[in-house]
C-alpha cells in the first residue's frame, strides 16, 4: 500500500505542477518569446533534445516540470524575444495562464469525476434538482480519527446495511445500539463500491456511553449526469469550490491580523501524502476528487500576491502600472529571492506540523 501511495503521490505533484508550467510555456512561445527548456521533473537531467532553440527534458526527479524563459529576471530587455521587453499585459497573460490551466485541470478532472456518478463535492452533500437519484441509506460522511469506527477501518463513503444482524433504517437506531454497548464488539455490515462486508468493531467510551466516532448523512444525493452536461456542472462545482477555499484564506487574514492566531489545519507535503493515502482508500472517484482541489488550491495560492508566486510577480507589473516605470529588475529579484527562502521555511514548518499530527501523536 505505502508503494503505491508513493507513486500516485508522485503522480498527483507531477500532473498538477507539469500543467501548470505548461500554461506558461505555451503562452510564451505563442508570444515568441525565447524558451530555453521544457522541463519534465527536476533534474539531474536523463533525456533531452533541442527543438526550434528550446531545450525539452526529462528529469530524475519527478515532481513536476519547470520552465526556463529568457528574461524572466529581466534580462534581455532591448531583445524582442525576451519577458521583460514585452507590455505590462503581455507579462501578465504569460503568468496568469499557468494558474488558468490548474482550474482547466480541475473542470476536466471533475468531468470526469461527475461522469463516473461520483456525488457532489462540498462539506455536506449538495443536490442538483436534475439527473440526480436521491437515496434514504445511510451513508458514512466521515470516520472521526482514530476512533473505533477509523481503527476497524470504516471510511467515508460506507453505506451501513446492519448492526448486529439488525437491518438499519434510521441513523437513530445506530446511536442508539452504540450507547447502549459501551465497551463491547459489533458487528457492522456494510456496502463498499457494491460489495458487502462484514466488520467487527470495539466500541469505546465516552460521557459513560458507548462510542463509535462517525458523522452520518441520510437522503444524500447521487448524480448520474448526461455526458453533456457534465462539463457545466464541473465548472459550477470548481466555481463553489474557489469560493469555499477564498472565504476560508479570508477567515485565516482576519484570525492572524486581528487574532495573532495562526492557521492549525494547513497541510503540507506530508500531510498531503496522508490525504493522498486516505483518498486511495476511497476509490478512484475520490482520488478524482482530491486532485481537483488540489489543483483549484494550487491556482489559488499562485495568485496570492506574495513574493516568489506568479501573484508576486503579477503585482510587480501592478505597480509599474501605476509608478509609471518597472521596479529595478535587481529590486524585485531580491524581493523574490527573499519570498522563496520564506516559502521554504514555511513549507518546512507546516511539513514538521504534519508529522506531529499524523506520525508522532498517532
């Protein structure tokens, strides 16, 4: 299982930041500006060849791709091949395209995901009045961490049948029979992806009652969409989901301006690889539905206006804009510079973060 965690995690890094890069690339080269190499990966280099003056590699470290445009630090000004002799709005088109690309991969993952049935994304199901079967089972919407219900390996997406032999109807009787058992083995039958199992479970206690840790959904919603218009409803679904993700980044800026209080449930790679391994758990449907908000937060975060990210650079093209002339070259490098080495500290922290909440204290 850790192999293969590995390797759609991979997987998932080098689809979502290769797509990015490529929106780059091709915006440039349509500009005709010089691209000196198309990477796939990070090197050391293992394979490359030189087409039409740019260098197309592929790399031993699979973690994305890169692209290398000459001019990017603002070089070259006088040539008309170079990023810093073109307008102020040819410099944005360029950086904006790869954040535009990650929400085109998100559409087209989540086509994909709706095209499979797979029911809508949001905290609580959402119901399209359309094409869409509502269901009275009860549905597992989360396994509370480890709880007895996560350590007997219920997880999101379970439908419980029975408990005990008894065939359930109404979560109340789940809770119910829970209470009453603090301490004790159940049994729960359950459907998984149309098969049935059986699983025997250890309640705990809590309050003096017995305990199994999940939330539990009845009367959700599952879509099954024509193929045409699955597309709108992709584009819909990333729409709610940039909302979400933008309301919740506004809600963090006001907790840390007005609170000094600092975001706890950040994730970082490892954290990352944790949910990836989570999702796999799920099925494709919910890997599907990972990657796409993976990919949205990945175009969200590269339009903050923060040194080091396309936002930082975009904002720099802001402020010619409106001084009238470019910030030295040596200025905003610096200032880039200074962002990156802070991205990677950061990146570091909420990384050591997550092993103590998912390694150390499990």
């Amino acid at each position: 299982m850790i192999v293969i965690t590995i390797i759609i995690f991979i997987l998932i890094l080098g689809v979502l930041v290769f797509t990015h890069e490529l929106g780059h690339f091709l915006m440039a080269k349509r500009a005709g500006i010089k691209v000196s190499e198309f990477g796939f990966g990070f090197p050391p280099r293992i394979f490359s060849k030189k087409y039409k003056g740019t260098i197309y590699s592929i790399n031993a470290i699979p973690l994305g791709g890169f692209v290398k445009i000459f001019g990017e630090e603002g070089e070259g000004a006088k040539n008309k091949d170079s990023f810093a002799s073109r307008s102020a709005w040819q410099r944005f088109i360029i950086l904006v395209t790869g954040v535009l690309f990650n929400l085109i991969l998100a559409v087209l993952i989540l086509s994909i995901y709706f095209w499979l049935n797979g029911p809508t994304i949001a905290t609580e199901p959402t119901e399209y009045t359309d094409s869409a079967k509502t269901t009275s089972e009860i549905l597992v919407w989360e396994a509370e961490e480890s709880s007895p219900a996560d350590k007997a390996g219920i997880i999101r997406g379970d439908v419980i049948l029975e408990i005990n032999g008894q065939e359930i109807k109404d979560f109340s009787l789940v809770q119910e029979i829970v209470k009453n058992n603090p301490n004790q083995k159940i049994n729960l039958k359950i459907r998984r992806e149309k098969e049935d199992k059986n699983l025997d479970v250890t309640l705990a206690i809590k309050d003096g009652q017995g305990f199994l840790g999940i939330k539990a959904i009845k009367n959700y919603t599952s879509a099954h969409y024509p193929w045409w218009k699955v597309p709108y409803i992709a584009v819909l679904e990333t729409l709610k989901i940039i909302w979400l993700i933008v309301s919740i980044l506004f809600i963090y800026l006001k907790n840390l301006i007005f609170k000094a209080q600092a975001p706890s449930d950040l994730a970082g790679p490892v954290g990352i690889f944790i949910l990836t391994r989570e999702a796999i758990k799920l099925g494709v449907e919910e890997v599907l539905r990972f990657v796409a908000l993976l990919s949205i937060n990945l175009a969200i975060i590269n339009i903050l206006p923060l040194p080091a990210l396309d936002g930082g650079r975009i904002l720099f093209i802001i402020i010619e804009k409106i001084r009238g002339r470019r910030v030295t070259p040596k200025i905003e490098n610096l200032v880039h510079s200074i962002g990156f080495v802070a991205l990677i500290l950061l990146i570091v922290l909420i990384s050591w973060q997550d092993v103590i909440k998912f390694i150390i204290r499990k």
